[in-house]
C-alpha cells in the first residue's frame, strides 16, 4: 500500500528504486501526484540486465518512454556506465524526443557494456584453456606413473618367481 500525502513536492527523488518494485507504474504514479506545478521525477536505475535476486524489474530507455503522460515529460536522459539517469517534468521546458542523439548514447552504453561482457568471457575462455591444458598435462604424467608402477610390479613379481624357482632348484640338488 502506497501513504497518502497532502503535500506537494518540487522533485521526487527515486534513486535505486523502481528496480526494486513490482508495480512500477503504480509507484510512479503515486509520485507524480506528489510533484507541484512545475515538479520533477528524479530516477536512477540500473541499465538492462542486473540479475540480482531483489531486482523485479529490468530498465531499458524504452520503458521510461512509456512512464510519460500528457502532464510529464522526459526533459533529461544521462547514462552512467550501467546505470541510467531520467528526468520528468510537469511543464517541461525542453522535451526529450527519441533522437538520434539518445539513440547513439544508448548504443554506446550498450557497446561499453558488451565488450566488458566479451573481454570477460574472453579471459574466461583463456583460463579454462589454460586448466585443461594443465589437467591434460597432470594425466599424461598420471598415465605415465601407473604404467611404471605396473612395470614395477611385474619386475617384482617376476623376481619373485624367479627367485621361487633358483630355491627350488636348490633344494632338488640337495
């Protein structure tokens, strides 16, 4: 349940807040109501994929698109790495149309985002390579032991048997 005010506000701040809500548009209607005349919605949010386990919700630009009314506008788009930075307004003096500025931006935050996921994986792939070089190496070696210690074990054994046979020769001479 979302608290009743009576007051009204010049900016709500929601910072690392709607990923964390099951109805969005609820809780950010309930803010709007909260904004005066001439009020703003303040909103940071991770960008695209965040699995964490008290994430319900995945934040791509399209999404705040769709939070805007006839009243609010998105005046200011800012991206931080994987995170992302909006502005509504009542009344808005500038409006942030979908341009090819913002798309350029969302696309560069995308291409940052996925070489770091690529140079991860990258290095990841080298590590697992490097280990299954290293097992290979450590079974030739274990390979190789067992097969000298079976070879022991017939030369003693052999031994044995030959030294079996030299007694009992012995003892038939006698």
């Amino acid at each position: 349940m979302i608290r009743d005010f009576s007051e009204k506000y010049d900016a709500v701040i929601l910072g690392e807040v709607l990923e964390h809500i099951t109805d969005v548009q609820a809780f950010f209607n309930k803010a709007t109501e909260l904004i005066g005349e001439n009020g703003r919605i303040i909103i940071t949010t991770p960008f695209g994929i965040n699995d964490y386990i008290d994430h319900k919700n995945t934040f791509y630009l399209s999404e705040f698109y769709s939070l805007q009314t006839d009243t609010l506008k998105i005046s200011n788009v800012q991206f931080f790495g994987k995170w992302i930075g909006i502005i509504f307004e009542k009344e808005p003096q500038t409006c942030i149309q979908l341009s090819i500025d913002t798309l350029n931006a969302v696309e560069e935050q995308f291409n940052v985002i996925e070489r770091n996921l690529i140079n991860r994986w990258l290095d990841t792939k080298k590590q697992l390579d490097s280990l299954e070089n290293e097992l290979n190496e450590k079974k030739g070696e274990l390979e190789d032991y067992i097969a000298q210690q079976e070879l022991k074990g017939n030369d003693e054994e052999n031994y044995q048997k030959m030294y079996l046979e030299e007694k009992k020769k012995k003892y038939r001479l006698k």
